[in-house]
C-alpha cells in the first residue's frame, strides 16, 4: 500500500535533516583515496585543540628532523588557537597538522605558516592543502589578515609546486642565506579577497616540475629541537621539505 500523508512528511524530514547534517560536515571533511589504490578513506580537518598538541608534536618527530620543543606548540595554541589545524582519520588519529601564527610586529595584519606535516601513510590525498586553506581561511575571517606569508628554501621544488602552483602563493622576495646552511629562501606570499594593496610580485614564479600537491612539508631549519628565540624566530619558521 502507499504510505500515508503524515508517513511521507516525516520522510523527507528525516532526509532534510540527513541533508542538514551532510552541508555542515562537508566543510570539515575530505573524502580522500588510501595512496596504495582503492581504499577509501575519510579524513576530516578540523580546529586543533590543547589535547592534540602531543599528536602534533608526534606528527612533527615522525616526518621531520628538525623539531619544536612543546613549549613552542603551546605558543601557538594560546596565542592564536584559531589558526592551528590537524587531520584526523577515522580512528581518531592525527595524521597531519598546519601550525600558524599572526605577525605581530608588521605595518600590514598578515599571516604566517610556521609548520606543516602530513604522515607519509596519508600523502598524496590533497591534505597538506586542506590544512593550508583551513589556516588561510581562519587568518582571514578572525584577524582580517591582508595576507598570509611564508618562506621556503630554493631548492625545495616540491614545497615551492605546491604554494606557487596550487595554493596561488606569489614569490615577494628573495632572502640571501635565511638558513642555518646558507641556503637562500624564497619569501612568498598570497594576498586575500579583500586585501586593500595588493602589490605585483617583483618575481616571476619560476617553472617547477609537476608534482603532488600533498608532497610537502613545512619545518624549522635548525636541528636543536629549542623553541626559537626572538632573534632567531624568522631563521626558524617556513622550511618547506616533503608532506
């Protein structure tokens, strides 16, 4: 028999609200293949808490060399929590994290990532530019931040592919020797929307090579394992090597 008047509205409301429930999930949420082929498997990005700070650090041991003390991690989260985003997988695990911060001591309200890992089990699934977009988005909406800016060593291909190529980030400036290894560093930037100056690069973003666009990562490039200290806090904050 067909269902009754009251049995198809209480239907679609249950459907409306399964709807409801999907568009507020979808922004947090990445569907995104296992890289061994098939296996789907579900990511979600989302704001990082005090609790997750740990995890982060872990993320941090387990892809990079160069390392942050807690302290550092609990710099961040104080000052600006809003900036800070991990990947957690289904099993409530975190396989990636984007460590950011607002720069205090500049004419322009601007952004800066400090650091961005993604565990190797998890790359190549566009995670490392989801967490990029969660930061950027966040620096934008809660500081009104005019832009956000990052650095990146010249030989780094795969870091410089994914800010200049996917991200849309413009090379600002050239800084001769900015690491430890007298490497020069690439100072890039991405203005926003609704930025009042935008203005052009005085660089033309050079060709990279075709590559993943989750095959970056973000680290300090110092080995120490101490939180910078405010001389060294710029020489430590933006080297880009493998998510």
């Amino acid at each position: 028999s067909e269902p009754s008047g009251a049995s198809c509205e209480q239907h679609n409301a249950v459907h409306r609200q399964r709807l409801s429930l999907c568009q507020i999930r979808q922004p947090a949420t990445a569907l995104a293949l296992h890289p061994s082929g098939s296996t789907p498997t579900m990511v979600s990005i989302r704001t990082a808490s005090m609790s997750d700070l740990l995890a982060m650090q872990q993320c941090n041991l387990s892809c990079l060399p160069e390392n942050y003390q807690m302290k550092y991690y609990f710099y961040h989260m104080l000052s600006w929590p809003q900036l800070l985003h991990v990947a957690e997988d289904s099993k409530g695990r975190i396989v990636g994290y984007v460590l950011a911060k607002m720069e205090e001591d500049s004419p322009e309200v601007h952004g800066h990532i400090t650091s961005l890992a993604v565990l190797r089990s998890h790359r190549k699934m566009g995670i490392a530019a989801k967490l990029m977009t969660a930061a950027q988005e966040a620096m934008e909406e809660t500081f009104k931040a005019e832009f956000v800016s990052l650095h990146v060593r010249k030989s780094n291909r795969a870091a410089f592919a994914l800010y200049s190529s996917t991200l849309g980030f413009q090379i600002n400036d050239i800084e001769a020797e900015y690491y430890a290894d007298k490497e020069d560093a690439y100072d890039m930037r991405k203005y926003f929307a609704h930025a009042k100056h935008k203005p052009r690069p005085k660089f033309a973003n050079p060709n990279a090579p075709p590559t993943d666009t989750d095959a970056v990562d973000m680290l300090p490039p110092s080995g120490n394992g101490a939180a910078p200290t405010s001389q060294q806090s710029h020489a430590l904050e933006g080297e880009h090597t493998g998510a």
